[in-house]
DNA sequence: CGTGGACATC
DNA sequence: GATGTCCACG
C-alpha cells in the first residue's frame, strides 16, 4: 500500500506540469525511499529522470514497490482540482487498478477524491551511472529559462561554451545571432543568484532548442539549475527539489557532421 | 415610460452577461418594483428567473408596465460599449420599439448612446409558487463554481448527496471518479466563506453538468449561492444582488430509469 | 494567493 | 465563438 501526502498540492502539481508537455505516459515506481519515474519524451530524444523522496511528503508510507502506470495529462487535469496549498495525498493499493488523489483544505472541512484509472506501460528502466562532467556550471534556473526562451527566436540550435572565465550561450539563424556570455559570480546575499562553474575541461556543444525549451518548463520547481557537460555525452539538466529529490533531464548534444 | 440608472455599468453587465449564453431572448418585464426577467433555456431545461429590484437602481421610475423584447447577445454588445463604472440608464417609452442605453462617465463629460430595436418574444410567465425544500445550502459561490468545473472534466452528470453533517458532490466516468465532500462550517471573520446546510430531508440527486456550467456564469454577480433540493422536483440555485433582487436559475434533476 | 481581465488558440 | 492560459491587480 502507497499513501503519500504532501504538505502543498503545488509542488505535486510543478512536478506533473514540469513533464507532461513531453511525456504523456509514464510509470510512478514508488519504493520506500519515495517515488521516481523514468521516462523518454515521444520523440525518444530527451530522458527525464524525477525522484520525489520521502522527506518531501509530510507522511509517507510504501511497504512494498508499487508501479503505477499514469496518464500524465489526465492526472494533470485531477491536480488542477485542488487548490495550491490543500494537502494531497497519493493512495494506492498493492497492485492498483487506481490510484486516488484526497485534497483537504487547511481550514475547511473539504475532502476532494479523484480516483485515476490506471494504465499498463512498457518502460524499461536504465540504470543511470554517476560520471565525471567536463564542466558543471550552476546557475539560477529562471535566468537559463530567459536564454533559452530568447534565442529560441533565432535558430533552432543552442550552443554553450565553457571556458576557464566564462560560459557562452549562442545561437545563429538566417534572421541574425545572439549571444549571452555569463562569468561566474558570487551574490552572498542572495546565493541563489550566483553563478558557478566548475571547469575540468572546456567544452563546446551544441543542443536542440526545441527539447531545452520543455526542460526549462520546470524552472518553477527549483532556483537554481545545474547542467553538467561533457563531450558527446548526454548533458545532465538538474532542478533540486528543495524538499529532497530532483528531476533531470538527460538530453544528448547534437554531433558534427564529420563525427 | 421606463427611466432606469444603474450606479455601474458592470451591475447591468455581469447580469446580462450571466444569462446571455444560455437565452438567447427575452423580455424584460418592467414595473414599478423593478424589472423582471423569466425565461427558459433554448433547451427548454433550464429556467431562468431575474428580478432586479428598485433598490439595484440610483434612479427607478415606471409609471405602466412596459415589457421589452431584447435580444441578450445584441445587447451585450451594447453594454460592452460603456465603461464598467459608468452611469448606465435605460429609456423606453410606454409603447416602445426601441431600449435606449445611455453611458455617462462619472468624471469626464462623455455621454454615449446607444438603441436597441425590440422584439416581439412569445412567453409565458409562470407563477413559480414558494415551496418547501429538503434541503438547504448555501456555500461560497466561487466554491460552487470550481466544483462544477472540476468534476464536469469527468462526466456530464453531478451527484449531489446531502446528510445531516455533509455534502457531497461526486461525478463518475470512464477515466476516473471525483468527489468533494463539504462539512457546514462557519468562518466568522467571512462569513461569506461559510458553508451552511439547512436539512429538512436528506437528498440524493443528479443533475445535468451541461446546465450547471451555464448557471455558474452567475457566479461574479454574488459571493454566496443558495441551493435548495427537494426530491424529484426542480432544484433552485439562487444568487442574491447585493443591491436588491436575484437571479435564479430552476433545475429539474435527473429522474432514475424506473421512475 | 486569489480574482478578474486580456490574449491566444482551437 | 468558446475555451484555456497568461498576466496584472487587490
């Protein structure tokens, strides 16, 4: 038996809003330890790896794993019923054909139960090595969402380039260039703002607007982003959920021609 | 001859606005208490029943009864052409072919004028008696809203229980179920926020979603609603103005096969 | 944070 | 034309 509950519907709701643009289905694996989805964007391109760990449910309880097979968009649409800061809690049996979603007002005596129906997915599950990053650059997740969603308006290709001083966002379209160079930059009144990056190799790649511009639809969860990069390896995106977990997504550089 | 001033504009414009896409004609009957609208749905489900009392108006006077035939989508363009917080008068003759709606702005010396030609509309009015309910409630009406909306994502047909100590409203489809359940509760610093449940008989009775979304439209013209139920008989979700009078909107349930 | 208006989309 | 989403306001 599943019974997550957490503190704020709003963070369920960042979460399934952060990926639903670009996973329609997806299997909810929930384990004690909280619960990760895996899954790839319909185009196969982008792989979107989410753990909500049981410190970001005020009460949570998994006895056994539970594999829940969810309609993204519909569940989405259940979420919208509660209001941001009700408590929701996630219940399911053992081997569910459902899974309920309870909001209760913080004040009110209001219960809301919607009761999904779920699906069976295929998915296999990859197991995702740790490995060494060229360059891993921190950086606050709404100023990477403004870079993404301006060069967007020139080309269809990112390319980021990291040297010892400085990261480069550049992009260049029939219509004209841009251009916005970051140095790293420490705000110690507001660490959030700061800029960090942490160089083992430059490097110089390039990436698929079209699949940062759904990776950036979870600014919302997380101030900060951190992207690690390096070469002809599948750049990491992360977004830290303050309240323990992540949701990254893994999106691999477009290669040269002569590559 | 009719002489009516509302004080805003938006009064005049919220009501209209809150009927319009369920009527498409009607005739506003004027006396000398005020005005009054009955009218079905183009359905023939749904009844609709205004009053707006003199009180509504800064200025009021009807010498004879006038009825005016009007075509709500061809005066809702009117009235769109005033401002919300203007003075907005309506002018008719006793015998009249024609509704004259005047804007004044309350600083600026802007007159704005406007004619509507009358209609002749067949209807009858019925004398819709007092009765008792089983049940009473009366909620938030933005509350009632987000419900209807909510759970008309799942089916076209409401449930509405009512017991000593609760109400549930529930909807049943074929991806899912939902349900809001409300306990009476009395904020004393709002009380328009309380929800009070009036019970004679407990009810158990369904409704069309496709009319409850056309009666939630009303929904900005008061922040408290009044449902009464009673069983097999038509349900009366009323919202009360402010400035005197009401809109009510009479709803038959939905009868069970066998009856 | 919730509401209402404006805009863009289907 | 109607709906859903976004933004500004209270």
């Amino acid at each position: 038996m599943l019974e997550g509950k957490f503190d704020e519907a709003s963070l369920l709701k960042k979460i399934v809003d952060s990926i639903k643009d670009c996973v329609k289905l997806c299997n909810f694996n929930c384990t004690e330890h909280g619960i990760t989805v895996q899954a790839v964007d319909d185009s196969r391109v982008l792989l979107v790896s989410l753990l909500v760990g049981q410190s970001a449910f005020s009460e949570y309880r998994c006895d056994r794993d539970i594999t829940l097979g969810i309609d993204l968009e519909s569940f989405s649409k259940i979420i919208k019923c509660g209001n941001n800061e009700d408590y929701l809690t996630l219940l399911a049996e053992d081997s569910p054909d459902n899974v309920m979603t309870i909001f209760e007002d913080k004040k009110k005596e209001r219960v809301s139960e919607y009761s999904l129906k779920l699906m069976d997915i295929d998915s296999e599950f990859l197991k995702i090595d740790d490995m060494d990053y060229d360059s891993v650059i921190n950086m606050p997740s709404g100023e990477f969402s403004k870079i993404v969603r301006d060069l967007k308006n020139l080309s269809e290709s990112l390319n980021i380039i990291v040297t010892k001083d400085s990261v480069k966002f550049s992009s260049e379209g029939e219509n004209g260039t841009g251009s916005v160079v970051l140095k790293p930059y420490t705000d110690m009144d507001h660490p959030e703002e700061s800029i960090n990056v942490n160089l083992e190799n430059p490097v110089d790649l390039t990436f698929g607007l079209k699949y940062l511009s759904d990776i950036i639809k979870a600014t919302s969860l997380a101030g900060t982003i951190t992207i690690k990069l390096a070469d002809k390896t599948p750049a990491l995106f992360e977004y830290k959920l303050d309240a323990g977990g992540y949701l990254r997504f893994y999106l691999a550089p477009k290669f040269d021609e002569d590559d």
